[in-house]
C-alpha cells in the first residue's frame, strides 16, 4: 500500500483486488490511477497527467506510483 494514494475514501472499498493488483502491475516506471469510468466500470488507467485537471466523466479513486521511478 506505500505506493497507493487515495484520492476518495469513499468509493475506494469498491474497487476490486484484482484492478488495484494490474494498477500495481502497471506503474512499472509512470503514474498509474484507479478510476471510475461514467459507466460505473472501475479501471485502471494510464492518467491524465494530473487528476485535478482531468475533465469529463471520470472520478479517480487512487493514484498508483512508480515502481521504478
């Protein structure tokens, strides 16, 4: 959980084992975030850059960082 940053405690106990594992996976050398897709589908995503800039119908729940930065 060190390189997990939560950015919303209240949607982040709905997020699966199995996306915060291939977000884990993903952050090899960049930023990798949790999300909430409009649809409701919780995903793991390469990020916008900065979460407090990204615009349309996303909420980020966790930011994951690099593993190898």
């Amino acid at each position: 959980m060190d390189r997990i940053k939560i950015l919303d405690q209240s949607l982040w106990p709905k997020v699966p084992a199995d996306v915060v594992a291939e977000a884990e996976r993903a952050a090899d050398a960049d930023t990798v975030w949790i999300a909430q897709q409009g649809n409701g589908h919780i995903v793991a995503m390469d990020g916008p850059g900065d979460p407090d800039v990204a615009t349309g119908d996303i909420i980020f729940i966790a930011e994951v960082a690099p593993r190898n930065p």
